[in-house]
C-alpha cells in the first residue's frame, strides 16, 4: 500500500452551531468513510467528544455559552497556556491585560538568566464580562537558547506565568545521517535468549545483540516497547499496552548483573540458582513464551537481592536517581505497591483517592518499604539500559538502541492513574473503519486531553520522553500521526461512532526533537495509513525520519520502484504485524486470518489477489537481476528482498531478526487478542530450532542475510556511505 494522503472531507451543507463548536475546540466534524466518501460525524458523538474535553454541549443554549466562551478564553488570560516555539520562528507573544494597565514583561532561561523584554501598546481592545480588555505583544530583545524557560509577565505589579519551550528547527542528528548511511536489526527483545536468560530475553541480551549486530556493521538494534506492564503476575503480553509509558518493566532485568548480588549470603544465592535453573530448559524451548513463570521468579530473586543493604556510594547513586525522578516516580511505585495487593476497581483505590491525595499520602507512609521496592527496581533498570547502550556503542554502532514508543497505556494502569488530570475520561482511541477493517478499531487507550496537555505545559509528556531517552540512540514512535490527531470513541460506542480531535502538533512534534536533539538520538515516526496532506513533509522538515515498509510501498501501477522510496526513511521488508518474510512469501498471513474468520470474502479470493501482488513484487525483483528467473528458494527470496531495500535512498535499513535466522511464525495478529497468542513467540531458525544468541556469531544465515544489503563495512564498523 503506497502512503496514502487524506483530503479532508468538506460539510455539503452550513455548519450546524453544534459542529462551529466542535470545530473551535479542534474536534473533527468529517471523516472519511471506509468505501472513500466523505462521512459527517454523529450529534451525539460530538456531543459527547466535547463533554470529555470540558465542554457542554447539551443544548442550544450550553452550545451558544461554549462559543461565547471560545471567543472570550484568550483575552480572560494575562499570558496564553504554554508557548513552543522553533528557535528560529519567536512570534511576539499575546498578553490580554485590563486597559491602561502598567505591565512588565520578561523570560527566565533554565540556567537563571533574565531576558527583559518590550511590551507594546494596544493593538486591539475587546470589552469582556463589562471590563475592557487591551491586547498587548511582548517582545524578547534576544533568542533564548533550546530548552524549557518561564515568561514572565507583573500587571499593575501581580506576576503571572507560564511555560516557555524553545525547541529546534531541525534535528542535528538527522543530518548527520544523512551522507552515511546505517543498517539494524529489529528484535522483539523478549522473544531473543540465550543460555543465561530466564525464559525471556533481557537487558544483558539486549548488549550481547547489539554486538552480534556490530560485528557485521550494524549500526543500531530496535525493539520492541519495554514499559512496564503490571507489578506482579499475570502480566500483559503485548508491550503496546502497557501500565506506563514513562518507566520499564522489570522483567527485562538481569538478575546477576544486580552489584549486590555478588553480595548474597550462601542461602539466598543458591535459592537464585533453583530458579534460574528451573527455567534453563524455557531458553531453548520453542512452546509459547511464559512471562508470568519468569516475572514470578525474578520477583523472588529480586525480593532476595533486595534484602543487601546498599554500599554507601550504591546508596547514594539510588538516592540521586529517585531525586532527578522527582514525584513521577513516587507516584508510579506508589501505584505499583497498591497494584500489586489490589485488584482495579477495588475500594480501596477510592480510599486512596488521586496523587497527591490526603489518601494517597496516608497509604505511601504505610507502605514506604514496598514503594522503595517498585523505586529500587527501575533504578536496577536504568542501570542496565545504560549497560546496554554503553556495550552497542562501544562495539562500534553509531546510534546503539532505538527504544519503540507505544501509542498510549492502559486504561487501569499506572499513567491512567497518575496522570488523570492530563488524560480524558470516558474515551478511548482507535482508528475509523476503513477499507482494511471495516468495523473501526478500538485500543482501549485513554488519550491525551490536548488543552490540560498545554495548560501543564506539557511537562508528562516531556518527562516521559525524557526517560526513555536517558540510555538511548533513538526512539520510534509508533502511530506518529497520532501527535497530529486521535481518533476518540466515546466508551461503549462502536469504533465507527468516534471523530477525530486535533493536537497542536508543532508543539508535540517540536517537544520530541527538543528531548532527542539533548539526548542525540534519532528519531523514526511510524507515519503509515491515512493521514492528512502535509503531514510527511512537516515530520521531515523537523528531521523525523519516516517509515517505508516494502509491501506497502505500491501504488495503482505496481510496486515502487526503489527509487521511489524516500531518503528520510526507516525501509524494512517487514514488520510485526506481518509473518516473517518467509512467512509471508508463503502467504501464511491469509490462511492465519482466514483460520481466526478475519476474512470478509472467500479465502479463494483473497490468496489470488495475494498471490498476484507477491508475483508483481518478485517480478521487479526478477527485472533487478536480484533473483533469477526460475526457481528460487525461499531464503534466496527473501535475501533478494533485502538487496531490493539496499537499493532505496533511504538513510536507514532494517533487518528483522527473525528474517536472519529463518523464523516464519507472526508475532502479532491485529484484530486479535486471546484467538491468537500475539507477542508469545520465541525466535527459532527454518527448521523450528530455538536460536539463541550465542548462536549468532556463527549463524551462516545471519551473515549471508546482512551480506546481501550490499553495503560496505567502513573500519568504525559502521557502513558506507549511501550510493
């Protein structure tokens, strides 16, 4: 599917006062439909989307005070909500004061310097609530550097303020991509062992993969999402709904790269040795994974560890990372002491109430021990992604680890939780029918409330990005488009029975290349499916770099050619929600939904039509001499596949892991939840064989799969330059 552009559909008739209010608080009124045609958003879903945003819309006369209000808010405040802005666009900023008022104007920079600025006179008086209003425009003499300032603003001597981000044009990072092109490999990390893993891969076989990859000039290894999922067992498997975006979850740790392990008493490491070892025979099994049988036992060993007092320099380190971790921290481990006894909906979250709460702090005095436990506990994990960073970039990657951002958490996890003041209630996001899934979809996430977003300053979703960046070379974000609009669906409505609501985008995207531009770490937005005109070109004006997946890349005519593909781009043959390659070349992924009743025509039809768009795409490569004319079998195929990609300007290559090792097994089926066992398949060869990854160095179809990208390795084990 080549990248598709929605135009936005136009109302055939006026505006209803309903819908001009809607659209005012950057709620969509059209969609498009999933046969194409322009489709007008229901009364009572806009009503509803609004009530959720804080507006009421109940009736003609609560419509007619919202849009009174809509004209009115701005000049009811002394300074706007937050201002972002690029370092090279400061517009003058908009003060709203009482006529004649004496007003200063000034910004502090996160280092403490004062720049004075200039306030003008009145460029328009509005007279609201009986008072009349002046709108003035401060000045700032010079540009504040990058980074999160505060404005200023004293009316008749009272001082007000608000967030001042000033962000990058461009990110640098991503022009330093641009003449030297790099390889990877994608990896579902909990799917890779090797022979000292615990059943699931970890943050030691995170390094040892980088590695692997290093050795043959990759350039960085991106995985999966590792936030956290619930404190204890069970646990959810898939790592794009997890509890939290912000922090990790503990599964990946290494227990005996824990220092105090070192430090155990005879008793307790033997007792760690029975667990390990009773899940020794789990990393060469090919059966579904078992993430609750791991979580539980590393929980017990992590209770044991726990147990060593901390070396004075150890002690201080956990108490400086709790210090820059600040009340997110708090709150998260708050939640995660009360998650792991109490079941969601339990009375005593309502005793507990919201953070911050007389409740809240009542119950984190009565368990202080346990919320230094689930504290401990990220701290061990930023720890070991610094390992893991530190072991990729010191083998020779450039970039290292790309961490995967899910689109949103869960809507009883610990985000949900901490920062309901910043999420909306009652909605959920998912996608509109379309002509893929003609039901619309539902992810159960509940979504950034844009306007509390903004009043906040965007400091969660800062904070988050931030994180995840400590130990990183990149982040992909998954559903990129969705920091330009969500789809919102009120709760108990059908997917089809929601509307679009628009985000400032210029804020959220510029936020995200301020935190990767500090951290120097690239970034690649998943901008596949539909999206609006202009969309692309801003991510690549900022320096996101795209997606390009080879199946999807087609048009009316055929496949693209690979000049065609963009430069600015992330290109891989396949991704998670497609059969490995293989897989795939055997048209796996129709008889798996046509076996789940995903089908909505006969099977017949569906295998001819994926038969001929398969045959047109091996026809080009035929055309390429990429893969000869009779015959091929299926790793020449897929290696074929790959020298294709080597052949686009993209500046970024991806190799599934899964693709170098043979494996043909999906490991997500969207549309599916327990029908299918997404995100529970462990990675084995063509032969059904557990790969580890110890086994890499020497893996014959691993080396031919990275030897058939073409690229030269330069003497920094990175690779050559593009062309």
């Amino acid at each position: 599917m080549a990248d598709t552009t929605e135009n936005e559909a136009t109302a055939p008739v006026a505006p209803t006062p309903l819908e001009q209010l809607a659209e005012a608080h950057r709620v969509g009124t059209t969609f498009k439909g999933w046969d194409g045609e322009p489709a007008r958003v229901a009364p009572e879903t806009l009503v509803t989307v609004l009530a959720a945003l804080g507006v009421d819309a109940s009736s003609e006369t609560a419509i007619a005070r919202a849009l009174d209000d809509v004209v009115a808010g701005p000049w009811q405040r002394v300074l706007p909500a937050v201002v972002v802005v690029r370092r090279s666009d400061v517009d003058p900023v908009l003060l709203h004061v009482p006529a004649g008022a004496d007003v200063e104007f000034w910004a502090v920079d996160e280092d403490g310097v004062h720049y004075t600025g200039t306030v003008t006179d009145a460029t328009e008086v509005r007279t609201i609530d009986g008072k009349d209003i002046e709108r003035r425009e401060g000045v700032l003499p010079h540009a504040l550097p990058l980074g999160w300032h505060t404005l200023h603003a004293t009316v008749d001597g009272q001082e007000t303020t608000c967030t001042f981000v000033v962000t990058p044009d461009r990110l640098s990072t991503t022009a330093a991509l641009m003449d030297h092109r790099s390889w990877g490999l994608m990896a579902q990390l909990y799917s890779v062992r090797s022979s000292e893993s615990w059943g699931i891969g970890d943050l030691a076989d995170l390094g040892r993969l980088a590695q692997a990859a290093a050795a043959h000039g990759g350039d960085f290894v991106l995985v999966n999402p590792l936030h956290a999922a619930e404190p204890v067992p069970p646990v959810e498997p898939s790592p794009y709904l997890p509890t939290t975006r912000r922090y990790f979850h503990p599964l990946y740790l290494r227990i005996e790269d824990i220092p105090e392990y070192a430090r155990l008493d005879a008793g307790a490491r033997a007792r760690i040795g029975e667990l390990a070892a009773g899940l020794a025979d789990a990393n060469t099994s090919t059966d579904l994974l078992d993430r609750d049988s791991s979580y539980a036992a590393k929980l017990e060993a992590l209770e044991l560890v726990f147990a060593v007092p901390l070396p004075e320099q150890r002690q201080h380190d956990f108490d400086a990372y709790r210090s820059h971790q600040g009340q997110g921290l708090a709150d998260f481990a708050l939640w995660s002491a009360l998650a792991e006894t109490v079941p969601p909906g339990a009375q005593e979250w309502d005793d507990v109430g919201r953070p911050g709460s007389p409740g809240a702090q009542e119950f984190a005095e009565r368990h202080a021990a346990r919320i230094e436990f689930h504290e401990w506990l990220q701290w061990l994990v930023d720890e070991q992604l610094q390992e893991a960073q530190l072991d990729a970039t010191g083998a020779g990657m450039s970039i290292g680890v790309v961490h995967d951002l899910a689109v949103g958490v869960h809507p009883s996890g610990a985000d949900a939780w901490a920062l309901q003041d910043v999420l909306a209630t009652g909605i959920s996001v998912g996608a509109p029918p379309d002509m893929f899934n003609q039901h619309g979809q539902d992810w159960s996430q509940p979504p950034w409330h844009p306007e509390r977003l903004a009043g906040s300053g965007y400091a969660a979703f800062r904070d988050m990005l931030r994180n995840i960046l400590r130990h990183a070379g990149g982040i992909r974000v998954d559903h990129i488009l969705g920091l330009f609009r969500l789809w919102w669906i009120p709760q108990g409505k059908a997917p089809g029975a929601g509307a679009y609501v628009y985000y400032d985008h210029r804020a959220l995207i510029g936020i995200l290349a301020l935190e990767a531009e500090r951290a120097g770490a690239i970034v690649v937005g998943e901008d596949l499916g539909v999206f609006e005109p202009g969309v692309q070109e801003y991510l690549g004006e900022r320096g996101i770099l795209g997606t390009s997946i080879l199946w999807f890349e087609q048009d009316e005519d055929g496949p693209l050619p690979p000049e065609a593909y963009r430069r600015g781009c992330l290109t891989t043959v396949t991704v998670h929600d497609l059969p490995p390659s293989a897989g795939y070349l055997a048209g796996e992924h129709v008889v798996l939904r046509e076996k789940l009743g995903l089908l909505s025509r006969p099977v017949e039809e569906e295998q001819a039509e994926d038969r001929a768009s398969r045959e047109k795409f091996l026809a080009l490569l035929r055309q390429r001499n990429l893969l000869p004319q009779e015959s091929p079998g299926v790793q020449q195929t897929v290696e074929a596949l790959h020298g294709f990609i080597a052949q686009t300007p993209s500046v970024l290559l991806g190799v599934a892991l899964a693709d170098a090792v043979g494996e043909r097994r999906t490991q997500n089926q969207p549309g599916t939840n327990d029908e299918y066992p997404n995100w529970r398949i462990p990675l084995a060869d063509a032969a059904g064989n557990a790969v580890l990854i110890e086994d890499l160095a020497g893996n014959e179809r691993f080396a031919s799969m990275v030897a058939s990208l073409g690229l030269p390795t330069d003497d920094a084990g990175g690779t050559g330059p593009i062309g």
